[in-house]
C-alpha cells in the first residue's frame, strides 16, 4: 500500500495543538503548588509524567493524539497496520527520559528553596523564584532538549519516509489518514 508521509510542517503543528491542549493542565498544576510542599511536589511529578503519557496513551491507542489527528494524520508500524503501546513506549523514550531528569532537577529545586516565602509570593514571581533554585546545568538540559527536537524536525526532510529519530527507533511512520470511500447504493 502507498502511503502519503506527513510532512514536517503537519507535525510541526499537531504537536503545537498539543501543546495548547496540555497549557491548561500544566497551568492549573502550577498554581496549585503553593498550596504545600507536598501539593508542590505532587503537581511537578504529574505535570512532568503529563506530558509524557498524553502522547503515550493516544499513540497506543489510537496512533494518535489529538493534534495529530485534526492535522489529519496517525503514526502506523512500517507494514501499515496500528502498533502496540510497546512501540508507543518505545517511540517516547527519548522524551520520556528528558521529562524524568527535567522533572527530577525541578523537584530538587523545590527542596533547596524556602517554602513559607514561595507561598508568599504571586504565581510569577513564584515561577522565578522556583527558577532561581535551579542548577545551572539546566539550562544545558533545555538546550539538549532543544538539539534533540531540532535534530527530529531536520531529520524529517532528509529521508524518503519522512521518519524522525523516534520513529527509526520504533519503525514507525507517520501518515495522512487514508479517507474511506464510501459509496452509495442505487
């Protein structure tokens, strides 16, 4: 079967529409971690295991995720036929691997910092005092992670099946849906 390859720029905006579907949650997560250490720690593990698992899950089960399909497109094992959620887990691993240490430096900012004056202050300057706790080698991390995404989006235009690193690594391939035709009886 032939297959038209998503285009770079389909998946540029699926996962743009991912993005604006996960902000809501991550931002309702965010104000509530001035509640409590405990609340503040529980928020940062499940927005880091979020963003993670909302691709997971909706590759799994679906080959896509909401992005993906309103663009029109879902991601198939190379014969063409849905995978599994081992594949899917396989296909996320690099950014499953980035969220664990991006959220594991998060937390640890989170016990070097003083609590009682975080809960003082507003949802900003929350979010920069937090910031400010940060170590300095992550700001490498965000720009490895930067590189790696960069690295996937070039990569798309440089083979015939518009594969991206994370696609090599499970087989996959993304797609355009194929429209069933339906037809009608006289």
């Amino acid at each position: 079967m032939s297959y038209q390859y998503a285009s770079a720029w389909q998946r540029l905006m699926a996962n743009a529409i991912d993005g604006l579907i996960l902000l809501l949650p991550m931002l309702l997560l965010s104000s509530l971690a001035f509640i409590d250490i405990s609340v503040a720690v529980l928020a940062t593990v499940i927005g880091y295991g979020l963003f993670w698992y909302y691709s997971y899950y909706f590759h799994g089960k679906y080959g896509a995720t909401f992005g993906k399909h309103f663009m029109g497109i879902i991601v198939l094992d190379r014969q063409g036929n849905r995978f599994t959620y081992r594949t899917a887990f396989v296909r996320g691993l690099i950014d499953m691997l980035f969220a664990i240490v991006i959220g594991a430096v998060a937390l640890q900012a989170l016990f070097a910092m003083d609590f009682t004056h975080f809960q003082s202050l507003g949802f900003f300057a929350r979010e920069a005092y937090h910031e400010s706790f940060k170590p300095d080698y992550m700001n490498l991390i965000i720009n490895l992670y930067g590189y790696w995404l960069l690295s996937e989006f070039l990569l798309m235009h440089s083979n015939k099946n518009r594969q991206a690193i994370a696609d090599m690594m499970a087989d996959t391939i993304v797609v355009v849906k194929q429209k069933s035709k339906v037809s009608a009886v006289a």
